[in-house]
C-alpha cells in the first residue's frame, strides 16, 4: 500500500513540483519516498513496505525500458511468478511489484486480467511511448488525474494534484447535489472537483505522450448469474471455498496481520476464517463502541466470537465527545471530500487505534452487505420480485417476517409494502430518481438528475445489488475506507473482494 503521483508535461520545476505532491501524500508511505524523472516524464511514489521489505522493492521500479509507480496488492503474485518463470522471465525481487513489470512484458494490457488483488498503478512503457494506468475491479484503490491542453498529473488522491500548476478549485455542483441528497461521494468519473476526474473501477488508462491522447477502456465486468442454477446448498459450500481461498490469498505478507471485528457477520465471518485456516493462532482484532445515550456498542456480539476463539487479543477504544471534537477537522482532512454522515468518524478512531499497536495490515468487511443483501432496504426489491411473479401470499409472509424482526408497527409495515409495490412498478433509475428529487429545496430550479443506473441482466433485487457495488454505496465507502487507514499509514485489505468472489452475486433463498 502506498502513495503515488507523477505527471507528463514540459515544465521547468518539474522536480519541486513532483515532491510537492508526494509530500502532500506522505501519509500514504512513509518507509521510502524516490522519484524517477526522464525528459517531460515524472513519476514518483511513496512507500508502506509490506511484500519484500528490503529496498530493492522500492519503486519506481525499473525493468526493461519500462517504469512503475504502484498501489495496492496483487494477491496471487507468488502463482503469476511461478508462471512467469516458466515462461523464461527472471526476477531480481520478491515483490509483487516486478510480477506486475513481467507480466506487462509477457501479456501487455491484459496483464490485468491475471490480477486478483487491489491496485492502482501508472507503467511508463518508454519504448511505445505510452503510460498504462489501471484501477483494480472494484476500485479499491484510488487514481485520479488531470488531463488538459497537452498535459496529464495523477495522483492517489485529491491532496496530490491540488499543488500542481493545471489544478483549478471550480467546484463541480453536481457532485455536491449527489452528496448533499443521496450521500455520495463519487459518481463514475466524477470528483467533487470539475477538473479532477477518477478513472473508474475496472477500467484501464492509456495516455500517448506524441499525441497527448487518452484512451479509457474497461477491462472487466461483472458476470451476474454464475452460480443461479446452483441448489441453495452448492451455492453455500461454493461460497465457502472461494471465501476460504480469499481469506488465504488476503493474508499473504511480510507483516503481522489483524482485523477490524464490529461483532456483524462480516468482519466475524473473516476473523472466524482466519482462526480456522491458523488454529490457536494469537490474533489481534479492535473494535470501536460508545456508552451512554444513544449508545452503541457491540461488544456483546464480539464477545461470542471471542468465546469461540479463546487465541484472539481484542482491542478496544470508545471515542469521547472531546475526541471527536479533537479528531474532527483531522479526519476530515484526510476524507478528502465532505462528510455525508458521522460513521467515518467511527472507522477513523479504529484505524486510529490499530495504528497505536504497530499494525501496518487488517482485514476489513467492506462489501458483504452490497451483494449478499445485507441492507434491510434490500427487502423492498426482494418482495417485489415475488409480487411480480404472481406469488401475493409469499410476499405477505415475507412482509410480516421483517416486520416481526425489525420490530416495525403496523403503520410501518403498511409503508413498507407500498415501497416493495413501488418497486414493482419502477426501476432503479426511477427509484432513485424519486429519493433524489424529493429533497428539492437544496436544487433550487434545475431538476435534472445527474445520475444514471443502467438496468443490468437478472431480477430487481440483481440490479438493485448491482448498483450498490458500482454505484450507490460501496465506491463511497471504499473511499472512506482508503482514506482513513492510510491517515495511519495502514493497509486495509478487504476480502469478501476477488475476481472470482466476485461472482458469486446472486440472493440466496430456499
């Protein structure tokens, strides 16, 4: 995990400008920080040593004409470097670094395609005269850019271009409505900046420095229905398999490794693996809760696992209002972009709290809730494929299933059929578009809606969890996920995310 930023442009400075931005993203690694500069071409990266710590990892690396700055993890690495291997390629490093070098040299831009990991990354290839940028699949990882009058800077994150001499502060208002109305803090390529886009999650870069063109291509998409004809027993041990494959894969480091343990499903899910796949192992896991009214604590479901798994080392902080107040304008800081609800306040103090113990690697549970139908919203879209299909005494009794689990009244429950029947009648686009619309006073006359949800193959609930992926949700909690662990110099590995795990997207039910 680390930090990198660069630019092709003809410019007298290019030096003081270069360390500008790596300094603005220091945070980001603070183990080592080189640049690599050839003619107009500036490349620069600073590092959190975590695959091969000796220096000869450090970037920008060099092989064969080509350059990189990288971060990120490819997670398969010791497989691609076997395979590389037998295919004649050499290597001078343990790192996964070079593996991504060899394998541009062997697969070109398809190297990606190989990759089960998180990254993002600019390869300056010297003889075609290019530079190949590429964002992992689920965009993980951060890369945004510049591009203008013949010029093009990235960077890992806002903080990185904002010294460079083509960044301009117009704000771009559309971003703000999405933020302001429907928490996003990202949009496709869309930054809260006019001039700063992001490239987008599964898409590659290519910037031809003759002809100072861009060509942007995505190199992946979700295949949705892999697993449909599966009974509900196979999808389940299928799932376990690849989650067991993930969690092996996602420990791979030359680093103690932890994880963050909220006491849901998915951080318990992961930490329970790990104990399974490493039996009596001392693990360190840390949790955030808060006393007091409106209190929320979860350590009664930490507990249970604790119980089950007598080896792990808990942590634990409960942030003070002092703290908060203390904490606050740092935090934000890093967030990059406005704060759309407090629960990055939350993740802050945890990062906080493992950087206090030496961590430099956790294990997180971002993404389980977005395509295994963790949200109770979920339902609405759930009831509405069954009212769809004709099945009115099943969409009743689910009805009144989560009515009698999440405690609702009557009134309550009347209002969430009517949201399953609008469900019925609309797709996302529109949903959306209604929840987007109705807080109109923040939009003053222009009622255009500044998003689109493409429908995707499979059912309402299929398009629903696609959207939270790619969309809705999940880009901005990633964000918020990168952010504040590297805020503390930490890598955050999330791994209910693989290519393969990946496509296990459907909604089980018997």
């Amino acid at each position: 995990m680390c930090g990198i930023a660069g630019f092709i442009d003809d410019i007298a400075d290019g030096e003081k400008i270069l360390s500008a931005m790596l300094k603005a993203i220091a945070h980001r690694g603070p183990d080592a920080s080189k640049m690599y500069m050839s003619q107009n071409v500036h490349l620069g990266h600073n590092r959190l040593s975590i695959i091969d710590l000796s220096s000869n990892a450090d970037q920008p690396m060099y092989d064969n004409g080509l350059t990189i700055v990288y971060n990120g993890e490819i997670y398969n690495y010791i497989e691609l470097r076997a395979e590389l291997e037998k295919n004649g390629e050499v290597f001078k490093t343990k790192s996964d670094t070079e593996v991504i070098l060899k394998a541009y040299q062997q697969w070109g831009e398809k190297c990606v395609e190989h990759f089960v990991g998180m990254w993002a990354f600019a390869l300056w290839d010297q003889k075609e005269n290019k530079l190949f940028c590429s964002r992992d699949r689920f965009g993980i990882k951060p890369f945004y850019y510049i591009s203008n009058n013949n010029k093009f800077y990235f960077g890992s994150e806002y903080k990185a271009l904002k010294p460079t001499p083509v960044f301009t502060n117009e704000i771009n208002q559309y971003q703000v409505l999405r933020g302001l109305q429907m928490g996003w803090i990202c949009y496709e390529d869309e930054t809260y900046f006019d001039i700063i886009k992001a490239l987008p999650a599964a898409h590659n870069l290519v910037y031809y420095r003759d002809k100072a063109e861009i060509k942007i291509y995505r190199y992946w998409s979700l295949q949705t229905g892999v697993y449909s004809n599966l009974s509900f027993d196979e999808k389940c041990a299928t799932f376990y398999e690849l989650f067991s494959q993930s969690i092996k894969l996602h420990y791979r480091s030359d680093v103690p490794v932890a994880s963050c343990l909220s006491g849901g499903l998915d951080s318990s899910a992961i930490v329970s693996m790990v104990q399974e796949q490493h039996p009596g192992m001392s693990y360190k896991t840390f949790s955030i809760y808060y006393e007091g009214k409106g209190d929320v604590d979860e350590r009664p479901f930490v507990n249970e696992v604790l119980k089950k798994y007598p080896a792990l080392k808990p942590y634990y902080f409960s942030p003070s209002d002092s703290q908060v107040t203390e904490h606050f304008h740092h935090a934000l800081y890093h967030a990059d972009v406005p704060s759309t609800g407090s629960s990055f306040i939350s993740q802050y103090f945890l990062m906080k709290l493992i950087k206090e113990q030496g961590i430099k690697v956790v294990l997180d549970g971002q993404g389980a809730d977005e395509y295994l139908a963790g949200y109770k919203h979920t339902f609405y879209r759930m009831v509405a494929d069954i009212l769809s299909s004709g099945q009115v005494s099943q969409a009743l009794a689910l009805t009144g299933i989560v009515a009698k689990n999440q405690e609702l009244s009557s009134t309550q429950q009347l209002a969430h059929l009517g949201k399953s029947l609008l469900s019925v009648a609309k797709r996302e686009q529109k949903l959306y578009a209604l929840e987007y619309l109705k807080y109109y006073p923040f939009m003053g006359k222009d009622k255009h809606v500044p998003f689109w949800l493409d429908k995707v193959d499979g059912n309402r609930t299929d398009n629903f969890l696609y959207h939270l992926l790619f969309n809705t949700s999940l880009p901005s909690l990633l964000q918020y996920e990168d952010r504040n662990s590297m805020a503390f110099s930490i890598e955050s590995r999330v791994p209910f995310f693989r290519s393969s795990l990946g496509g296990i997207f459907f909604w089980i039910k018997e």
